[in-house]
C-alpha cells in the first residue's frame, strides 16, 4: 500500500454544512489512509515521496450511491415517459441483451472505462438478471481499480419473458453468484439487489432477506420514486402499511446489514421514520427524477433530520456518470423546489452537495469521503485553468463553479485507497 504526500489547495467536508479549505498545503497517504491535512510537512513524514499539484485542487473522490450499469448504451436517450412506461421502453429491452456474453463483455467494457475516467472513486451498481454477465462486470470493476459494490439483479414477476426469473432460479443463480464472487476481489464485493417490489414475489423477497442474513451482506433497492409505483406496491404488499414496510417485512430494510434505498422522491412520514430508525442510506437521484419526472426529493429536510444520505446518478434514468453534474443538478432541483413547491425548506448550498457527494455517501463504505485522520485515502486532483476567467477566484470559489464547469478533462489525478489510478 502506497504513502505519499499530495500538494496542492485542498478542500473537503467536515458535516454537512461546513467545507474545510487549505490553500497550498499538504495531504498525507500512510499506506492507504488519510493522515490529514497541514500547512507544513510533520516531521514523521518528511521522508515520504511528495507529488507537487502546484495551483490544483485536491478533494476528496466522489461517491456514486446508484446506478445501472447496463443502462449505459441509452444514457441521455427516453426522458419522455415515466418511470413504469420507461422500464418497458428503453430498460427492460436494454437489460434483456446481458444474456448475450459478447454483448454484454463489450457494453460493459466501455462502462467500466468511462466510471475509471470518471469523478467517480466509490460507487454501488445494479448489474442485471445475469449470473454470467454480472460477473464479467465484476471482473472488470476490480481491473479498474475503483471500490465498488455491485449485485446480480433479482426479478421473478412482472417483466417480459426474456427478463423474469422463476422464483427457484432466481434464488439458486443467486446463491451461485455468491459463491463465485467468495474471495474473489478485494475491491469489489457483492449486495443483495432485488430490483424493486413490483419485481419480486414475496417469496422471492424472503429468500433474499434469509440470504442477506446468512452472508452478511448489504443490500440496495429502490424505494418511493414515482406516485404510480407506490399505487402500485400498495396494492402489491396491502399487509405493509408503507412501501418501506414492505422491504423491512422480509428483513430487506438495514435492520441487521447496511440498505441503501434511491430516490425516496415520495416517502411519507412513517417511511422516514423507519428509515431513521434501521439507518438505512437515501441515495438522492436528482438528475433522474427530473429527467422521469420523478418529483423533487425534499433532501435538505432529510440532512436536517439527521438521515443518512448520498448522491447517486442513476444512471440512465440520470442521463451521466459525472458526479460533479450530478452535484449541479441537485442544487438546481432543490431551488424549483424552494420556489415551487416549499418555501420552507430552504435549497441547497454548494457546502451541502458537497458533503452528499463524498462524506455523506461515503459513508456507506465506511471512513470514506473525507480527508480526516484515518479515511480511507480517496482523491481528485482537479486542474481548474482550462476553466478560464479573467476574475481572481477565491479557492472557496474555484470549488463552487466545478459542479457546474468540471468534467472527466479536468481530471489530473485520481487515488482510490492511497492506489493511483491515473
Ligand atoms: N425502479 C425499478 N427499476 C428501476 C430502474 O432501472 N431505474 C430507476 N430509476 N428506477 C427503477
Ligand atoms: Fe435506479
């Protein structure tokens, strides 16, 4: 594991209201982990090698709490329908290609390559249905270097022929996966992925919450995205009295191992009350609610409550991989909001996305997101001079314009577990 010094103007999140900057200074890698921050080198390190950043700036790598990596080939393509039209327009005939291997080694190639070039240091992903496939991702995932969590997809109702599991095969191909993946990685590990409760009977469910709890393992869904889908789950689930409730009955609800749940557009007050109490993560979708017209998740409300949340791009219901647009369009989406819907909830600041897009969802893995005496070395170095302004910038400027201004171009340098990437 590498130690090394960065230089450069640093920046990260200390909670979700407070950015802590450090112009010129020096961030410390001891064999993966963060150290801190200081303005002249300690003593104890003066003989690690230094890497001099000069004007960039280093912040912590971004978190990318959810998204589908098969849905990359028609990523900007089907914001004209809603959620349930839209998985059978564009989603379902998309994900159905996985079972071809050649396919799927190709589409995927090209994912992985773009999330390695990507802001993106952590993320958690959906693969789909198959066994194969979801391996082949996998694979290529612990290639790139970045730390992820990925799951084979379960679905058995609901869904064309050529995309639905029998209950029996969806479980066995599931045990099967894991036993595969055991061992296999060491930065990259599996989460139990049921797609969302319209997919999976109830059995189907409980058999993935008995797994779950056998192996320890976390697990992702989606929950409260759009209004026809939670008619509809109520109707699915009538014994839950929230669409939560309906995950939580088959032990699916970060009872017992960490859950993230995306989108949460719509969660009533029992829903979040639950939420609180498992701790489970939000991971907040802002650039696919918008373009599925989703509805605007009130996330200022949740960081004030004290709920556990990250930023996610859900791709291709978000249109990009790029967490720093992401950041942007979850400021945008929450001034709409304030404008529009409550303005009793205010927006959220530049400090408040920042903390979403790393601390906030880095904590789903743990010390990550940060650069705090022992986080797990996670880092971008930014080189903002191609973003050109006559104007002398603060560096509490230069970080505020790059959701709007910075992508994969300004990326000089990127470090996942004190590992250099690029
Ligand atoms: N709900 C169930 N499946 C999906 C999906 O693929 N994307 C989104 N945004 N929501 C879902
Ligand atoms: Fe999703």
């Amino acid at each position: 594991m590498d130690s090394f010094i960065l230089r450069g103007n640093i920046g990260f999140s200390q909670s979700p209201d407070e950015l802590r900057l450090f112009a010129d200074s020096f961030l410390v890698c001891h064999e993966g982990k963060c150290q801190g921050v200081f303005s002249r080198i300690p003593e104890k390190f003066r003989g690690l090698p230094l890497k001099d950043y000069g004007k960039s700036l280093i912040i912590p790598g971004l978190v990318d709490l959810h998204l589908h990596a098969p849905q990359f080939p028609f990523r900007g393509i089907g914001s004209d329908r809603e959620l349930l039209d839209w998985l059978n327009t564009y989603t379902y005939p998309e994900e159905g290609k996985y079972s071809d291997l050649i396919y799927a080694d190709k589409a995927y190639g090209i994912f992985v390559e773009e999330l390695r070039k990507s802001a993106t240091t952590r993320a958690v992903i959906y693969a789909t249905i198959h066994r194969e496939a979801t391996l082949l991702l996998m694979d290529k995932l612990e290639s790139s270097g970045l730390v992820t969590m990925a799951g084979k997809v379960n679905m058995d109702r609901n869904a064309p022929a050529y995309l639905t599991e029998t209950t029996d095969s969806s479980i066995r191909e599931t045990r099967r996966w894991l036993s595969e993946v055991a061992g296999k990685y060491q930065r990259t590990s599996p989460i139990i992925t049921p797609r969302f409760i319209p997919s999976c009977t109830d059995e189907l469910l409980g058999a993935l919450g008995e797994i779950s709890a056998e192996y320890s393992l976390p697990v992702q869904s989606h929950l409260s995205e759009n209004l026809s889908e939670i008619d509809w789950v109520r109707g699915l689930v009538p014994s839950a009295d929230t669409y939560g409730g309906a995950y939580e009955k088959f032990n699916l609800f970060g009872r017992d191992v960490p859950c993230v749940m995306a989108h949460c557009v719509h969660c009533s007050a029992a829903e979040l009350a639950l939420i609180k109490k498992n701790g489970v993560f939000i991971a907040h979708s802002p650039d696919s609610n918008t373009n599925l017209s989703s509805g605007i998740a009130p996330v200022n409300r949740y960081i004030r409550q004290g709920l556990r949340v990250g930023l996610a791009s859900d791709l291709a219901g978000g249109a990009d991989i790029n967490m720093l647009r992401m950041m942007a369009e979850a400021i945008r989406a929450s001034h709409l909001r304030w404008r529009l819907v409550d303005d009793e909830l205010p927006a959220l600041s530049f400090a408040n996305v920042f903390y979403l897009a790393t601390k906030g969802g880095g904590a789903f893995f743990g010390k990550v997101g940060s650069f705090e005496p022992d986080y797990e070395f996670d880092a971008l170095v930014i080189d903002d001079s191609a973003l050109v302004t006559p104007k002398e910038l603060s560096l509490a400027e230069r970080l505020e314009r790059l959701p709007f201004l910075a992508g994969d171009r300004n990326i000089q340098a990127k470090f996942v577990s004190g590992q250099q990437l690029f």
